[in-house]
C-alpha cells in the first residue's frame, strides 16, 4: 500500500528534501500541494500532511483549522515544520488537534522516522473498527494464527446478534450502532473479569474473543445476563411490554420479531486439534447453527476432539 503525503508550500522547496529522504522508501509518495489547492487535495484523504510554515503566505493556524474542520480528515495526521519554535507559537499549533511540531533546523533522520512512525500508526488504527475501535480482521486472524504455531490452548468465542436486521430497520442504524458499542463493551469487560484475553470487531455485528483457557461457561452466562439486563434501554415502552417488534414486510404483512438477543458460539481448541485458522472457524460455523436455533440468548462449546 502506498501513503500519499502531502507536503503543503507554495515554493515546493520541501518536496525535494522528502523525495530524496525516502528514496529507497517505494511505499511512500510525496505530493507537493499550495494553499490554493488545499480544498481540492483534501478530497483524496492522504495519510500524512507536512505544513512547512515557512513556505506558506497564510496563516498556519488557519490552514490547520480547514484540516481538522474537514470531516473526512479528522484523523490524518499533521507534522507542522517551522523556524519559530517560541513556546507560545509551539502551543497555538499544537492546541489545534496537531501531532507534531518539528522546529528548524531539522533533524533528517528524526523527521525521516517521525513520518515512518506516524503512518505505521495510522495504518495500524485504520484496520481498527472507527464504531467501537476493536481490532480488526487482521488483528484477529493474527493472533489466532499466534496461539496456534505456539501450540498453546485455548476457547474461540464467536458472538453475535438475534434479529439484529430488524431492530435497524425499525429504530434505524444510529440506535443500531448504540446497540453495537453495548455489545462491545460488555463483551470486553466480561472477558477481562475473567482475566487476559483478546477482543476483536469481525464486522457489523459480529464479534470475538479469544481466551486462554477452556472453562468458559460461567463467562457465557454472566455474558447474556449483563446482555440481557440492558438491551431493553433500546426499545420504547411499547415494543419492551409486547416482547417483539412489528414490521410489514414486501407484501405489506406484518411479521413479529423478539427483541435482539445475543448469540455465543465457543470453539475449544485444545493443543493439536486444529492445524489452522479456517478448520475452528468450520468448526465455529456449526455451533453457531445450532445456538442460533435457540430462541433468546443463549450459547453453546464445542469441545469434541479430532484426535
């Protein structure tokens, strides 16, 4: 993957010190952009933007408040370069959300694994879920793939929701996503009661958590007692007395469905009984077709042996 990086002057005098500086470097491209064509260049949503203060006829302040304003941006980096390095200008640019403000003259090699650093940052919480900021699949996967090689035990808990779908489609996505950060959280915290373990987001309402040891039971149930207790802080007064919510389907019938219920699949993977990461999630995929045949939450360990 390639990071564009935006080096904004208006006498594309840095440009050639960064090209030159990352030579060897193919995963990094540099883009020199003036303050004229900030809007423009903001659409493409770069990885890293250096502001060289000196090269620039408008205000820093001001070209670093378009930065943060701009929705898309809120997270992209910022390294401001500058010969005023006074204290009190130092905090004015920091104070707008800035990460680093480099004084002149610079170090190369100090400012060569700054932009390093901070991309490898932004990289690593990009593959984090932005709505509960869980790792993602790629996190997931690795450590899987850890415990395996080391041959260690451990429980594969797979959690997701009952009639999520639903509930969306009445309450819509922004009560579905308060949803979701609840589900998250009561899954971090009822792993972590239980000691060390690793949580992660797979996607929409699917999660997991990885365990090191095979006695589970009592974190599933305190996990759908916590669940339970809770989830009907989303619902009105009139769907929370009925038990279910109505809604008409394509040919205008109105179907119930029971109010969203968490749903636990448990993969024990005692040492030697899965050679890689796709046999526990075959194996996951069958337990979680039987749990999910259960009405309410609910959940089920698979603890059979292949050997």
């Amino acid at each position: 993957m390639v990071n564009e990086i935006y080096i904004i002057d208006d006498d594309e005098s840095s440009i050639v010190i960064f090209r030159e500086l990352f030579r060897d470097d193919t995963e990094y491209q540099f883009i020199s952009v003036k303050t004229e064509q900030i809007d423009i260049a903001l659409k493409n949503i770069p990885s890293l933007i250096v502001i060289n203060e000196d090269a620039i006829d408008r205000d820093v302040i001001e070209i670093c408040r378009k930065i943060r304003k701009d929705e898309d941006n809120k997270i992209t980096p910022v390294i401001v370069v500058s010969s005023n390095g006074t204290r009190e200008h130092r905090l004015k640019v920091l104070n707008e959300s800035i990460e680093y403000f480099i004084k002149k003259p610079v170090d190369e090699g100090y400012l060569y694994y700054t932009v390093k650093n901070l991309t490898r940052l932004l990289t690593m919480n990009r593959r984090m879920s932005p709505l509960t900021g869980l790792p993602g699949n790629v996190q997931i996967n690795s450590e899987l793939k850890k415990r395996l090689m080391k041959g260690e035990e451990f429980s594969v808990i797979y959690v997701d929701l009952d009639n999520f779908k639903a509930y969306n489609d009445v309450y819509g996505f922004l009560k579905g996503d308060q949803i979701i950060e609840y589900t998250a959280n009561i899954i971090s915290n009822t792993v972590h009661k239980y000691g060390n373990g690793f949580v992660g987001h797979i996607g929409g309402d699917d999660f997991i958590a990885i365990v090191p040891y095979k006695d589970v039971d009592r974190l599933c149930q305190d996990m759908i007692a916590f669940f339970d207790n809770g989830v009907s802080r989303f619902y009105n007064d009139k769907d929370n007395t009925q038990g279910y919510i109505e809604i008409a389907n394509r040919k205008g019938i109105i179907e119930k469905f029971p109010l969203t219920s968490i749903s636990i699949a448990v993969v024990v993977a005692d040492n030697g009984r899965f050679n890689n990461i796709l046999e526990i999630g075959d194996t996951a995929a069958q337990v979680k077709h039987a749990v999910k045949s259960v009405r309410g939450s609910s959940y089920a360990i698979d603890r059979r042996k292949n050997y």
